[in-house]
C-alpha cells in the first residue's frame, strides 16, 4: 500500500492535519469543560455568600436554598454545612468537618 516514498508522503499529508485536528478539538472541549466547572463553582460559592449574608431577606435566601438543588457535586458539604433546614452554628465544627473532608480527598 505504502509502497513508494510518494505514497508515504500523500499519506501523511491527508492524515497529519486530520490527526492535529483531532488533538486541538479534544483540547478545546477539556478546556470549556473546565470553564464550565469554573463557572458552576463561582456560582455555587455566590449562591452560598447569600445564604450567609445576615442583611439579605428572607425570601432571597430560600431562593437560594432552592437553588442549592442544581449543584449535586457539592451535596456532601451542603449536608455538612447545614443541619436540619438550618445553617450549623457551630462553625468550629463545620470548619474542621470540611478539613477533614478536603483531606480525604487529597489522598484519593
């Protein structure tokens, strides 16, 4: 098939460029997938800055709790921050709980 040093070079001419193609589109789609986790983060981190925020209104809160369902990936410390429909109060031992998590997940 690749018989002679021109059928080598039509070869490579065809298949090189399809080949880089290939290799920029991959990194192209890790590359917005990572935007896009960038993104969900900040918003999630904004969402959260809400709920926090002891001037906001009732109803901007529950809003935003209501939001905290679209973030699935963040579940675990959710369930850690609050308790029983209310943000935990004892922050020494949220803090902690969430060190000890982010440790776990080092080592993995």
């Amino acid at each position: 098939m690749l018989n002679t040093p021109l059928d080598v070079a039509v070869w490579a001419i065809i298949a090189l460029p399809l080949w880089l193609l290939a290799i920029v589109g991959c990194r192209l789609l890790y590359i917005r997938h990572e935007q896009y986790r960038h993104e969900r983060y900040m918003r999630f981190h904004a969402i959260m800055a809400q709920l926090a925020n002891k001037e906001g209104t009732t109803a901007d809160k529950i809003v935003a709790a209501h939001e905290l369902r679209h973030y699935k990936e963040y579940g675990h410390i959710i369930a850690k921050l609050f308790e029983s429909g209310r943000i935990s109060e004892d922050r020494e031992a949220v803090v902690n709980t969430l060190r000890a998590s982010l440790a776990l997940i080092k080592k993995s």
